[in-house]
C-alpha cells in the first residue's frame, strides 16, 4: 500500500522549477563550497570576496584599473575597482541573470579566471544586502538587493567618480550562521592577487599590499631565507612563471596558481610542474633519481594563465584535465618545455646552485634508503592493526575520491567538508563517533599521550604504532596528494592533560608534515567548558566570560554544570558542537614563524623564558576569569 501511495504523490506538482537565485540559495555549496563560519580559510565568506574581487582583478589584466579598495567594517564588505565599470544598461543584469556577463566574449577577457557568468550572481543570492554601483565615463548607476532580489533600482545620474565597480554587501547570517571575518585569511587572499599580479596595489581599511616581483615576493614571504638550502630560482616566461628552492621540511610546499586564481587543490597544471621538474632534474644530472628524492623538501611556486581553464568546480580550486595550453600543446607539454629550457639554462649558469640542489636531492635518497626497511614492516604493520576497523572510524566521502559525474558539484562541497577528528579515550572517541555525521566525519582513536617528537627523525613516524597508523588513515606517507581530509580536527578535554595532547600533535605534524598546516588543514576543536540551564533554556559557555553571562540572563540560580572531558558531553549534546554550531580554532603559522623555533622555544628543554611566558599569560586568564565574575 506505502508503494501504491508513493507513486500516486508523485505527480506534476511535485516537480519544481527554481528561478536562478533560489537554485543558489537551495544549493550554495555547488556554487561556494562548504559554508563555514569563518573558521577556514576556503570557508564561504572569504569566497563571496574572492568572486568580487576576480572581477576587479579581471579588469587589471585586461589593462584597466592599478588599484583596488576593501574596506570591511563588522560584516559588511566594500570592494571598489577602477576597471572599465559595468556598461551601464547591464548592471542589474551582470549580477542577477545566470549565464550572463562579458566573460563569454574572448575578446573582452582573453585569460580571466571566471568564465561562467555565476560569481557575483552567487554573493547577491547569498547576501542579506547587496549593492551594485558602476561609473563610467562621467555617469552612474546603482542597484541594491536583499537575498537577491532586487528591492531598489537607481536611475542613471551624472558622476564625478573616476571610472570602475564598486560592490557592497553583508553575507547572510541565516546561510553563514555565527559567521565572522578573520583578517589572517583574507590578507593572505590579498597577498597571492599581488604576487600574482605585480604592480596591483591592493588596500585593506587603509593597509596597502603590493609586489614589484611576483612569485620571488611569494616564495621569501613564505620561506625563512636561513633555512633555504639555496637562493630562489625564479623564471618567468609567456603566460608562466615558477619560484623554486628546497628547505630542511619533510615534504612538498607547492602552492599552484591559474589566470590568478590560488588552486588549493592543484590540479593539472601543478602535477604537470611535479612531473615536468623531475625530468628536468634527471636529464640535467644524467641520472636517474627517485621522483620522490627530487621533490622531498621543495617550496615552489607556480603560476599559468590560459584562455579556456577547465575547473573540476565553480569554487575553481583544482584546475580540471580537459586544460590546454592556447588550443595547441597539453598542459604537461606546455610546461616541461618551459622547464626544460628555462630550469636547464639556469642550474648550467649557476653552478653553485646546481651543486646544493644535487646535495639536497643526494640526502633525501640517502635517509629513503635508511628508512626503507623499517618502512616495509610498518606498512606490514598497519596491514594487520586492520585500521580501518581497530583505530580508525571512518566516514563515506574523503579528500581525494573520484567525483561522480552525476551530481558532482555536490559531492566536491562533500569532499570540502571531510573531516578527521583526532581524539583520545574510549569515552571521548566514543561520543563523537555516535554524534558524527557518517557521510563527511572519521574519527581516529589515540591510546594515551603520543610522542614528543621535538628533534627526531622521521624513523620515529614507522616506529610509533600511533604516529605510523596516523600517517596511513590520512594517506600522507607521500605527500599530500593523497590526503583523504580536508580537516584534521584534534579535539582532547579541555584540562591540562588535554592541552598537553594536542600540543604533542601539533608538533608532530609541524615536525613530519609541515605542509598540512601551511596549507590550513588543521585545527583545534573548542568545546563547552560549563554548561547553564533552566527548566526553559539551556546555554553552552566556553569561556569563564560567556558563563558569567549566562548566569546573569538565566537569573535566579541555573544549575552549572562545569564539563571535565569530552566523554562527559552525551552524544545528543555533541552532535551540535562538531555539526553546524562547531567551533574550531585554526592552527596557523605567520610567514615570519620559524618552524623550529617555535618547536625549540615550546618542546624543547625548559628555559627561563619559557617559564616567564606561562607566568605571565596565567595571569592574563585569572584576570579575565575575575573581570568576569566580576
């Protein structure tokens, strides 16, 4: 009978037809990613700013306009350029009608980054307020919107404004819940739009970014010069241009760029550099080293404009295989003869160079070599620990999945948001494994603390029982192509033992796998310290401050209840805290912090300014605690 009334409610009005602004309001993460709540740094309001900001930076390819303003004042964000300006008959249509825009027209935007006609279509749907204001050629026109809809069209006015784009707007709380902007993450978005672009001058609320040298800029930015194992080999030709040295780090630091756009994912022009430089390398040595030797410990930059990019999604993080170069050559082909010219030419005028390069590449071939046995009974190792059953609870979509063709779009917003949670106790695991949602959340059970592994070598990652499963159920044993994650969440109690274990953890990924951080994979989660209720409310605090608080709204003695480990929060309370209401904290590393140091001064021997440093930030946290008991 269930059947028989199924099909019957199956009928015509069950098929629907979504005007353009509901689809993206149904389905942002086909258009934006995941959401987020400001958090990381792919969440969905630092993408709102990167398809505004593609456009101005469109318009100075095209040679318009040197210049772009930000001005973010609380939630509100303001983007002016000074291109060309939206022609002025089109400017309700440019950021309210899919499929349309200029970027169609080859001739108008030879090599822009968006080809689609979707980005600032997106931010309007998306945002509570929106406003659209071009100038050009001594007139203006504007046009305001709230969610996408157009509420207020202005009519054409004189102007004395110098030509371009203004563009306002105030994302949505109701899709980007407890959103907050974190200034980190969009100075560094600003940062790679200079480097990728040299002479654009680009200001945040009145601080000034710009690059005289592009992707050399990048690279000492991101490099501490004194660990580099020689000075940066920079070329630039036609429509490429690469940045390369090698440092003391284990693995590969390849930060890859298409027409403009930071390809966090890489993509087809990043493996064609991966693959193109090991040739290079081989042919100029006239030996056969190991791919891997080669690129162990390289920090590279590489940049490539095109005129048909393909990307696997509209975020256009990874640049898709369908990719060529002008029509003609592959993008593999494109760059090896780049390389093999350039790079070649290079290490033959710089014998110096060329020597530490080869002494680098010697050492990562030696410590593989030591490494190799025990590798082999650790991986044997991992095999009979049955990971994916003992230690491991896994979930049903990772990282580095292949996308099905149906529904695509869908399943990449999925991929954005797998997350492994890295947490200690049966208790603890526990909870979050029968809270978690199965389809995106994995957790992986530590045994007591880890290793400090502060000064070891990479032998210990084998070794360790704990560390070498770890490496297996993230996939990065080589490298980080094969990350299954994208979010490596280390959630422990918050007590001293807690804080204890996660800064064991930090210092084993900065140690063997620095690159995960550099590249915004890992955080800290953030758990309620006290839960205050009511018979008609109930408020979860996470700080001293936030209780005081409660307490204060609640009135008349709330019962307090002050949460000692994770295990003691039950599966129900948990499921809010690691789902849309998850608060987490980014472990992220400044371009001027030095890896080392920062292990030396935190994990290595107990110094006098160590201990001065607890002292003093103990008592900023009992002052705070008193402020708010206060």
């Amino acid at each position: 009978m269930a059947e028989t009334k199924n099909m019957f409610d199956y009928t015509e009005d069950s098929i629907k037809s979504l005007d353009w602004r509901e689809h993206i309001r149904l389905r942002p993460g086909m258009y934006i990613g995941k959401l987020g709540d400001g958090s990381a740094p792919d969440d969905g309001i630092y993408v709102l700013i990167k398809e505004v900001i593609d456009n101005c930076i469109d318009e100075h390819t095209m040679g318009y306009g040197k210049q772009v303003e930000i001005t973010i004042e609380n939630k509100s964000v303001t983007i002016r350029d000074y291109g060309r300006g939206i022609p002025l008959g089109k400017v309700v249509d440019v950021v309210s009608k899919i499929n349309t825009g200029a970027k169609y027209d080859s001739k108008a935007f030879q090599k822009s980054v968006g080809l689609n006609g979707v980005g600032t279509k997106a931010v309007n749907a998306l945002s509570d307020y929106f406003k659209v204001e071009s100038f050009r050629e001594g007139k203006m026109k504007a046009a305001e919107f709230e969610r996408g809809v157009l509420v207020k069209e202005h009519k054409e006015t004189k102007s004395g404004e110098s030509n371009g784009t203004m563009v306002t707007f105030i994302p949505d709380n109701t899709v980007f819940k407890n959103f907050n902007f974190r200034p980190e993450y969009i100075e560094e978005q600003l940062w790679n739009y200079c480097y990728l672009n040299a002479g654009l001058i680009i200001t945040l609320n009145g601080k000034k970014f710009v690059s005289k040298n592009g992707l050399l800029d990048l690279l000492q930015r991101k490099s501490n010069a004194d660990e580099l194992r020689y000075p940066i080999i920079y070329l630039k030709g036609e429509d490429i241009e690469v940045a390369m040295s090698h440092n003391n780090d284990y693995g590969e630091d390849i930060f890859s760029f298409v027409n403009g756009q930071y390809t966090t994912q890489g993509g087809t022009h990043q493996q064609a550099f991966r693959e193109a430089y090991v040739k290079v390398i081989r042919d100029f040595y006239k030996k056969d080293y190991e791919a891997s030797d080669i690129r162990t410990s390289i920090v590279a930059a590489v940049s490539v404009r095109v005129q048909e990019p393909v990307f696997e999604s509209q975020t256009k993080t990874k640049l898709g295989s369908q990719t060529v170069y002008e029509g003609g050559p592959s993008m593999k082909n494109f760059v090896l003869e780049f390389l093999a010219k350039e790079l070649d030419n290079f290490l033959h005028r710089n014998v110096a160079v060329a020597d530490a390069l080869k002494k680098r590449i010697e050492q990562s071939e030696r410590e593989r070599k030591e490494l190799a046995g025990i590798k082999k009974l650790a991986n044997e190792r991992a095999k009979k620990a049955n990971l994916h059953n003992k230690k491991l609870r896994d979930c049903r979509v990772h990282l580095n999945d292949e996308p099905p063709a149906k529904n695509k779009e869908q399943f990449i917003s999925l991929q954005q948001q797998s997350t492994l949670f890295i947490t200690e106790g049966d208790s603890a695991s526990g909870s979050i494994t029968k809270a978690r949602n199965v389809d995106t959340q994995a957790v992986f059970s530590l045994r007591g603390k880890p290793l400090n592994c502060f000064g070891l070598t990479k032998k210990v990652v084998y070794e360790n029982e704990e560390f070498n499963l770890l490496q297996h159920a993230l996939n990065i044993e080589d490298g980080l192509e094969g990350l299954r994650y994208n979010n490596i969440v280390i959630a422990t109690d918050a007590d001293v033992d807690g804080m204890h274990i996660r800064l064991l953890m930090m210092t084993f990924f900065l140690q063997f796998f620095p690159d995960l951080v550099k590249h915004g994979h890992v955080y800290i989660l953030e758990t309620p310290l006290f839960r205050v209720r009511n018979k008609q409310e109930t408020i979860y605090c996470y700080n001293e401050t936030e209780k005081q608080a409660a307490i204060k709204k609640l009135g008349a003695k709330p019962e307090i209840t002050r949460f000692k480990g994770l295990g003691e929060i039950s599966p129900d309370e948990f499921g809010r805290f690691i789902g849309e209401e998850m608060r987490r904290q980014p472990v992220m590393l400044m371009p001027e912090t030095h890896i080392q140091d920062v292990l030396e001064y935190y994990m290595g021997k107990n110094t006098m300014e160590r201990q001065e440093f607890i002292i003093n930030n103990l008592k900023v946290e009992l002052d705070l605690v008193e402020e708010g008991a206060n």
